[in-house]
C-alpha cells in the first residue's frame, strides 16, 4: 500500500466487542487476567495480554502498529515525550565508560540532556560540527551517534549516509531524530539506521494539542528500549494522547505537502528581501545541503529560518509585529509559528556552544503553517517593514 493508505489503515481494525470503527481510548491502569497461572504466565511472557497500562494499552498498541508501518520498522513505541524517547533510547542502549557521539546543532533539550546530564551516568558526550568532522574525526570508541538530518534550528543538512557508513565500521548504534522531515518526506531505516525517533508533539500530531515521543527501527533494539522506557524509567503515553496521534497521523501526507508548498514559496519569499540577510531552507538551490535532501528525500519540509542583520533588537522587533504567526517554541502545527532560537528553544546551552553550533542572536525560525502563502507573505513582509 501507498504511504496515504498505510496514515488510514495500519494498525486500526474494527472493534472485537462493538465494532467500533476508530480504536476506543482505554481508560483503565490494570487489567484483569482472570487466574493466578494466567497471571504468572504474563508476567512472565508466557502468554499474550495485557497487564498494567505502564507497560501496555490497546490504544497505545494501536498506534504503535501505525507508526512501526509507515516508518518500515520491526516496531515502534510512543512514549511521553520527545526527550522521554532520547532519553529512553540513551539509557537503554549504554552504560558507564561508553562514548555518544551528536552532529551539531540538535535540540536545545538534547543538547542539554547529553551534555548536563547524561555525562552524570558517566558516559562521554562527544560532539561534532558536521557530518564530515564525524567521518575525518571519530572515535573507535562510539557506541551510539545520535543527528539530525535537517538540524534544529538552523536547517543545516547532515547526510545521514556519511554517518551510517562510519557507525557500521566502528559498531556503533545510529540513532536518527527525523522530526522534522517525517517518514513521509525521509524514511532513515531504508538507508541502514537503526533507529528513528520523533516529538510526536510536532508533524506527526499536527495540531498541537498534545505532548508525545516515538522510537522505531530494529526489533531487538527496540524492545531493549522498551523496557528502560515503560518498566523502568516510566515514560508511556497516556490513552488519550495515543487517540490524538493516532488520529493526526491519518492525515500527516495532506498536511506535509502543504506545509512544504508554503515553506517554498515563503523562503523564496524572505531570499529576495532587502533586510534579511540569509535564509535557511534546504530547498532553496543555494543550500549548501539542497542536493543531499533532494538525493535522500521526497520534499524539503516546512521549516524555514531567518538572519536579520541586527541581532537580537531585531529580530524581537520582526517577531513582536508579525500577526499570523504565534511565538511559540513548538512546531509542525497547523498554525503558522515563529521563535527566536537563543533565547528559547536553545537558551539552555552555554553562549560557547551556541556560537559553535550556529545558533545566533541573529537567527529566527519559522514554522510554516497551512494558510493561505500569500497571507503568510503579506504578515512577514509587514513585520519586516518595521526594521530599519
């Protein structure tokens, strides 16, 4: 089946009990398992079922049947959030004197997760600028790389075929956060990645209404992730948010293609301006990575970032007279959204590595929404009129 097809279908089957077309939202902690030997036998694995909703839920399974599918995976897990998927996939897969390696720029929360807080657990966070430093610099030592394709915030292209190359020479673990792209525009594990997760908070939900992560790849891998992410660390996704995201994701490839469509003509758009000094967005020619996504993907995504040549007065100045675009720091919704980098999303870093990873006083990031492109124009050449 089509990747549409597979959004709809996968993972959804009618109602054993009703027949309910969409999967019910099973709101309940524990389930009964009748005896004290069928109890056992689950415990144990012995037999299929379902025993506390930390460690499983029908609507969560529902949708992981979804994701693992479209993602062309063994299997998927969703979780609380994007940092529980990290953090989950981190904690599982190394232990005290291994080395993680991340291409900068990732996430402001990642970056600080690696390097404020797993360092405590004794692992060794090695970061590195580009796909190339990775390749000419590694060391032997990795166990787990961690990138991502289309980095957050400055839309710098890392090409995950460089880094698969080298992580299988050395042994290492790849781990891919493809939030940006989603599997409808770049599916990792056909190019050999281990693993992808995603903020199922962004495109895959779409409507910015609730907070979730996804980890999908290899199937032994990921039910080693599994159990530090239910049983130990604790990080399921709620019913309820399984529902809405298995709800979003029915409809992500209508909304992808409309959020690449706008972010095309809005970067075009801000490149021709007289008082923006760059633009990043990977399908513009000039992108240094414009040929690397185009070789990789099917489509550019919906994120477009922004110098202004002022610093920061300008940028806030930009930013305080846009109208159809919300500050907020999320993204992939519906809504059009607009934030300033350093001081929000990646304020967590030191100033040090913010200068080192590219994330500027200068720099704005756009989240295109699905409005109508020539509002969305009309709103970001108003606001810039107000520069000098």
């Amino acid at each position: 089946m089509k990747f549409q097809t597979v959004a709809i279908h996968a993972g959804q089957q009618p109602d054993p009990s009703t027949g309910a077309l969409n999967t019910p939202v099973y709101l309940t902690s524990t389930y009964s398992y009748g005896t004290a030997e069928e109890g056992k036998a689950r415990f144990a694995g012995q037999n299929p079922g379902y025993i506390y909703s930390r460690f499983a839920n029908p609507t969560s399974s529902a949708l992981e049947q979804k994701l693992a599918a479209l993602e062309g995976a063994d299997e998927a897990i969703v979780v609380a959030s994007g940092m529980a998927a990290i953090s989950s996939i981190v904690y599982a897969l190394t232990q005290q004197g291994d080395e993680v390696a991340f291409i900068d720029p990732v996430y402001g929360g990642t970056d600080s997760f690696l390097r404020n807080t797993l360092v405590r657990a004794g692992v060794t966070v090695t970061s590195y600028r580009s796909d190339d430093d990775f390749v000419a610099n590694h060391s032997p030592n990795t166990r787990l790389v961690l990138w991502e394709p289309v980095t957050n915030p400055t839309l710098k292209v890392i090409d995950s075929r460089k880094i698969v190359g080298i992580a299988k020479q050395i042994g290492a673990i790849t781990v891919c956060d493809n939030t940006f792209l989603t599997p409808y525009l770049f599916r990792p594990l056909e190019l050999g990645i281990d693993l992808v997760m995603h903020s199922g908070t962004k495109y895959l939900c779409g409507h910015g209404d609730i907070i979730a992560g996804v980890i999908a790849g290899n199937g032994p891998l990921i039910q080693r992730v599994r159990t530090v992410a239910l049983k130990h660390l604790g990080v399921p996704m709620g019913p309820q948010e399984a529902y809405l995201l298995q709800r979003g994701v029915k409809t992500l490839p209508l909304r992808m293609q409309a959020h690449c469509e706008n972010a095309a003509k809005v970067a075009a758009f801000l490149a021709s301006h007289p008082k923006v000094a760059k633009v990043y967005f990977p399908g513009l020619p000039s992108h240094l990575g414009h040929q690397v996504i185009a070789d990789t993907a099917s489509g550019f995504g919906g994120m477009v970032a922004l110098d202004l040549a002022g610093g920061f007065a300008d940028a806030a100045r930009f930013l305080d007279n846009l109208n159809l675009f919300a500050q907020a720091v999320s993204l992939g919704d519906l809504e059009s959204l607009a934030c300033h980098p350093a001081s929000t999303t990646h304020a967590a870093m030191s100033a040090e590595d913010r200068a080192k990873a590219g994330v500027t006083e200068q720099l704005v990031r756009l989240s295109i929404g699905v409005e109508d492109a020539d509002d969305l124009i009309e709103d970001l050449a108003r606001a810039l009129s107000f520069l000098a």
